[in-house]
C-alpha cells in the first residue's frame, strides 16, 4: 500500500517553509512596504519591481481548464527539471534511498539522482523500447522511492505500453513518474485523468515543446495535493519569474495557435520518416510519437559529422546503449527538413 507518510523524508515534513511577504499578506493595499522592494519602480515596466506571486495562481487556473484538474494538483517549476530535483529532496534520502529508471532515456533523472546522492538501478528497455517487468521487479526493493517513465520516451520517440504503467502503478508503493513531455505530439492520453486512482502517480509535462515556451522555463507536475502540498513546501517561493508567469499566461490564451503548430509537427514528422524510410543512409526509423526522430543510419557518428559541416546539428545518440549508430533529429519547418534531407543525399552520393 502506497502511503506518502512511510516515504516523505522526516527533515521536509517537520519543515518550516520559508514565510515570504507575499505569503504574510495577500490582498489589496494602498501603499505595500513589506518586502523591501524599490519603491519608485523599476528601468523596465512598473510591475517589475514588485517579488511574483509564489503560488502561481493566475497561471494555474489557466492550466487548470485547459488540463481539467484543480489547481491543488498543479505544481510549477523552472522547468520540470526543477520538478524532478524537488522529488529527489522529497523523498530520496541522500546516501540511502534508490531510483530505478529504464535506458535509454531522459539523461536528466540520472543527473539529478547523482547530485543529490541517490543511487541509480538501471533497467534498460527492451528491444522494441518497452518496459522489462520482470527486471523492473527484481531491481527494485524496499529502498526504491521512485520509478522514472517516459511516455513518449526520449530519445526512443515510441510510448510506453500504458497496461505496463498501470501494472506499475498498482505493484509499486513509491513514487511512479510519468514524463510526458512529448505528449501533445502523441495519439496516446495523458495519465492526469488517471490521478484520482493512483496516489503514488506523478505526470511531469512541460511549456517547452509544443507550447513553444522552452526560453520561459516552465515544467509542470500533476499529482494529489498531499503529493503537490510537499513540493511547494519546498520549492524557492519565488521560483516562476514575473516575466515568464506574464508571457506564459498570456500564452495559454492561444490554444487554437499552439494546436495548428502540433498538427504541422505531426505532419512533417510523419513526411520526414517517410522520405528517411527509403534513403540508402537509412538502416530503420523508429516509430515516434513526439517532435523528433531516432533514425539508425550506417555510420551514426560520420553523419552526425557530415551534418555539421552543412551547418545542420542533430543530436548524436550512436554512443547510448541500444541506440548505436542512432541519431535524433528534431522535427524541424518544412524549409529545414528539406535542407537535412537534401544534406543526407549529397552525403550518400559523396
Ligand atoms: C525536453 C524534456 C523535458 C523538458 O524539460 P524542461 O526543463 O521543462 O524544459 C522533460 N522531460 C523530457 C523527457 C524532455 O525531453
């Protein structure tokens, strides 16, 4: 039975977060000289040199009805790699605790894990880039608090097999992340409906990719409010900027915008695999449900070479286990995508 008490770590649940102005008092007033801030203003707009709101709270209700879940269930962070680092100091303890996460996959859980001490049990992928159960269950033992998924995973591009999730979600009494970072290029759905069934599930999604936001730093976790409660308790209160909470909330008004951009994305990645399936560079195209491609070539390490000397940079995977000779490429614009494929031509008759 998953219960957060067992696992929080004793030092963050006997915290006494930090008390802001902001926090000490909300509301309206005449004159707000609480926070030592500089009172005439700021060399940019006037708003600015006033602290943000530390709760995010016009920017949650946004999400909340665009991801159909309240607020209490929403936690933002620069980035979600604030987010991942937040669950380490959660619930790992340093020198003590474990991790399981499945290669290859998102570089950034493994970093975060050796930064905060946290060992790491590797459980690689199957062949197809699925989840090995069975290994997942041996690895994993009373230690474990925390099982990393990506779904669409990167740099495979496939998603998860959800009744593989699910069997996870319902065996393992730590903490069960699903990164879906890549979901809105995805014909899968989300796991935030799925919330009300699994206390012990995280869904990490991002303003990064297809929202277009990477520059702004905004990563998002959906989780129980107990789970979300522990998060803010230790997050800096004033972690999303006033300039990324403005820009990112005047963003979120353009659902239709950011929906015609994925269905470009989707397009193009579709064209892109397909013009790649048949060239003689081309050894497989794994199938993706993301904005990018992992694309096995003969001679992965030349091409990612050949490319940059065209000006084009791809990213090199041929050295991570099970992606040898792999390159990922992101979905570009239509222009873009013409110019890589044009490259890989001149390279395969060179
Ligand atoms: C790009 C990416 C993210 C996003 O990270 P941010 O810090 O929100 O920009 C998260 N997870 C995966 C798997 C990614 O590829």
């Amino acid at each position: 039975m998953f219960d957060i008490h067992r696992i929080i770590r004793p030092n963050i649940k006997d915290l006494v977060p930090y008390s802001s102005a902001r926090d000490e008092f909300t509301g309206e007033a005449k004159v707000f000289l609480d926070a030592n801030e500089n009172s005439l203003g700021s060399p940019l707009l006037k708003w600015y040199n006033r602290y943000p709101d530390p709760h995010q709270q016009v920017l949650k209700e946004k999400l909340s009805h665009i991801k159909g879940i309240a607020p209490a269930h929403i936690f933002l962070g620069n980035g979600s790699d604030e987010a991942i680092d937040i669950l380490y100091r959660a619930f790992c303890e340093p020198g003590r605790h474990n991790v399981v996460v499945c290669p290859p996959t998102y570089g950034m859980y493994e970093v975060s894990a050796h930064i905060n001490d946290v060992a790491v049990r590797k459980v690689p992928l199957t062949e197809a880039f699925q989840l090995d159960l069975e290994a997942m269950e041996a690895a994993v033992d009373a230690d474990t608090r925390i099982i990393w998924l990506c779904s669409p995973n990167n740099p495979t591009g496939n998603s998860l097999d959800r009744g593989d999730i699910e069997m996870i979600l319902n065996n393992f009494d730590g903490i069960v992340v699903v990164d879906e970072a890549y979901i809105n290029f995805s014909r899968h759905r989300s796991f935030i409906p799925d919330l009300a069934d699994y206390p012990n599930l995280v869904v990490l999604q991002t303003l990064s990719k297809a929202w277009g936001l990477a520059a702004l730093r905004v990563g998002m976790a959906f989780a129980s409010a107990d789970i979300i409660g522990i998060m803010n308790r230790i997050k800096p209160p004033y972690n999303i900027n006033e300039a990324a909470q403005q820009l990112a909330s005047d963003a979120l008004e353009e659902v239709e915008q950011v929906n015609e951009m994925i269905r470009i994305l989707v397009t193009e990645r579709d064209r892109l695999a397909a013009a790649l399936q048949t060239h003689p560079l081309v050894q497989h195209v794994y199938p993706s449900d993301a904005n990018f491609l992992l694309v096995k070539v003969n001679g992965g390490r030349k091409v990612y070479d050949f490319l940059l000397t065209q000006g084009i940079v791809v990213r090199d995977r041929s050295t991570t286990p099970g992606c040898a000779d792999c390159i990922r490429i992101t979905v570009g614009t239509p222009t873009e995508n013409e110019i890589l494929l044009r490259a890989l031509d001149a390279f395969a008759s060179a």
